[in-house]
C-alpha cells in the first residue's frame, strides 16, 4: 500500500526530488524549481523540475523545466542554481555538468516563467578558479552595490569554500575571490547564500560531510560584508532535525526573507516498501533576525495547520524528543522550551521551538 500523499508539503508524483533552486516571487506566482529525476524515485541524471503557488502552501506541479539535452550537461544533468530578474526577464543560473569539464555554470532564461531557453554562450563559467571542477558548484546569484554577484560552493584539499564572482550584465562574470573558507567543512561547501537580514549579514550553506557521506547538516554565520570578505561574528543552530538540506532564500512579495530546504534523508527517509516518489521541499518559512537570535517561522498560510502536541513529538523540561515509532530520531536539550508547535503531514513532521528558534524536519512511517 502506498503512503499517503503530502498535504502541505510539495512533491513531485513521480520521481526524485532534492535541493530546491532558483526559488522566487516572478509575474505574480511563487516558482520553485527543484533537483529532478522524473524517471525513478532515487538520484540520477539531473533535471529542473518546476511548481507555482500563489500562497505558498498550494502547489501545482508544471512541465520539466530545464532538461540535461546539451553537451556540456552530460556528465550528471542540471544540477542546482538560482534565479533572478531583471528588465522583466527571468534568469536561471544552474550548474552543468559533463564529462569532458566537470561541474561548470551556465544560464537559461525566461519571458514568461513557463518556457526557458539556454544561453547559446553556455557555459558562462567553464572552470573554477581554483582549478578543481570537482566540487564547484550551486551558484546563487543576488545583487550588490549597483551589481550583480555571486557566491558557488567550492572544496579543495578538504577546504569548503565559497566563492565570489561580480557581474554588470548577468553574463559576463569575474572572480572576486574567496568569500569564507573552513577546513571543518570537508569536503566541501554546497548550497551557499548570502543576504541581509534586519542590516546584517547572513551566510548560509550545507555541508556535504567526509567521503562524500552527507551529514546533512546546515550553518547559519551572521556577520560582517563589506562586498569581498564575509566576517563571521556567530553562528545559529536553526534547523536541528534530520531531514532537512540545501536551504535558499528569497524575498517574497512584501520583501520579508523566505526560506524553502530540502526536507528528505536518502539514509533515513525511505520508506521500507515500493514508493512512486521521494523527496519533499519543506514548507515555506519567514526568516526574521531580532536580538541577534535568528529564527524561521511557517508562513501565515500554514499557521491554522500547526498544533500543540503529537504522538510523535514529547517535551521534558527542557528536552525535546521526538520519535519515528519506537525509535528516537532527536533528542536534544535546550536552554528553555517556552512553546512548541507542530505541522504534521501524513510521512513528514515539522517542529518550531520558540517562535522558530530551533527547528527540526523529520519523516515519520505510520
């Protein structure tokens, strides 16, 4: 028997999903675009899958939008990327991959949202500075003092590290240097963003784990940038569950940071019988930074869902447990548990401490 579909949480009807990308508010609609393999509910050769809500809960699923059918991507597909506007056309930023380059980074655009073409110059970045194209990819593009940049997750030697690039046309782009580098985050840095958050500076970024082996884990560094060197004053422990990745933000209709990850754990999520597809986007939270404390919080769509209590979720003192039948997937002390609320889908569990202080995505078989 087949699990229930999710309620509240998008997924694809067929296939894989991971990281989400190019996530933004464009003509109207959300878009997001999402790690795609439409052939099999596992990882494969990569595509852009598509959805488009007008609220943030309620997502229609749309045609395939980027497919790996050139040269340059025949190594591993389309793999993750941003996007933005400008002059009303939408850009897709994404890493391709081949066998002859390694991961490189290439543009399509769109008029209308619906249908995109790749830039005949592709690929707009065809090696890393760095000389390693192994790990160089998932570029997040925002702009800057007047200009356009970008930041790309990156390893060499064991050293994650993002890297920054500028631009005036969306183009033609330059390196700009090491943005942050840390020899802990081995082998590399995924999935990096930067933004400003209530006059401060946040990067964000997961970490791929030792051997390749993800540890699923995501930082949070608040701190200082002044356009070249981003200076880490803290960190946050935001999101401490364990199905929950490859984060990206994006500013929302009214301009209030929204932040979307990919709420699955290959090691852990799959369910033990035959499944149609695999992988979810966690449902849309607003990011807001006061006191120095940064929290995500559901937005107000998804607010008359969350409840005080489940079976699957206890609170002792100031310990928070919670369980997939029998077994414990967290359980973890906090300074003070003053509230908790909970959005329970039919295989996937949210839970916000303190207004969205600490956090924790969890998938849960019945």
């Amino acid at each position: 028997m087949l699990p229930e579909p999710l309620k509240y949480h998008f997924e694809p009807k067929r296939g894989w999903l991971n990281d989400p990308n190019g996530l933004i508010y464009y003509k109207g609609r959300y878009h997001a675009f999402f790690q795609h393999n439409p052939h099999a509910p596992k990882w494969d050769t990569m595509h852009w899958g598509h959805a488009v809500s007008d609220d943030l809960l309620y997502w229609e699923e749309l045609p395939i939008a980027l497919y790996p059918d050139m040269p340059y991507e025949n190594g591993g597909g389309c793999f993750s990327g941003s996007a933005i506007e400008k002059d009303g056309r939408l850009y897709l930023f994404y890493t391709s991959v081949s066998k002859a380059l390694g991961q490189t980074q290439s543009l399509a655009f769109s008029d209308d949202g619906l249908t995109f073409h790749k830039y005949e110059g592709n690929p707009i970045l065809p090696c890393s500075p760095l000389g390693d194209n192994r790990d160089f990819r998932d570029p997040k593009v925002f702009q800057y003092g007047g200009r356009y940049q970008m930041v790309c997750g990156a390893g060499v030697d064991g050293v994650g590290k993002v890297l920054l690039f500028e631009s005036d046309d969306l183009i033609r782009w330059e390196y700009a240097g090491v943005l942050y580098q840390n020899a802990d985050c081995s082998p590399a840095i995924e999935c990096p963003d930067l933004f400003e958050l209530n006059g401060q500076y946040i990067l964000s970024f997961s970490i791929m784990g030792d051997n390749g082996k993800r540890d699923f884990s995501t930082a949070f560094l608040i701190g200082d940038y002044d356009g070249r060197a981003f200076t880490p004053r803290s960190q946050q422990p935001v999101e401490q569950g364990p199905d929950f990745y490859a984060p990206q933000t994006f500013p929302d209709e009214n301009g209030r940071r929204v932040i979307i990850g990919w709420a699955y754990n290959p090691g852990r999520s799959q369910p033990p019988f035959p499944t149609e597809n695999a992988g979810a986007l966690s449902i849309p939270r607003v990011l807001t930074l006061e006191d120095g404390k940064l929290r995500s919080f559901p937005v107000e769509s998804i607010r008359p869902f969350l409840v005080d209590s489940d079976e699957h979720v206890r609170v002792r003192d100031n310990r928070l447990l919670l369980f997939d039948g029998e077994k414990i997937v967290l359980d973890k002390t906090f300074g003070r548990i003053d509230e908790v609320k909970i959005l329970r889908d039919t295989k996937l569990i949210e839970v916000f401490v303190n207004g969205g202080e600490y956090n924790a995505s969890f998938w849960y078989v019945k």
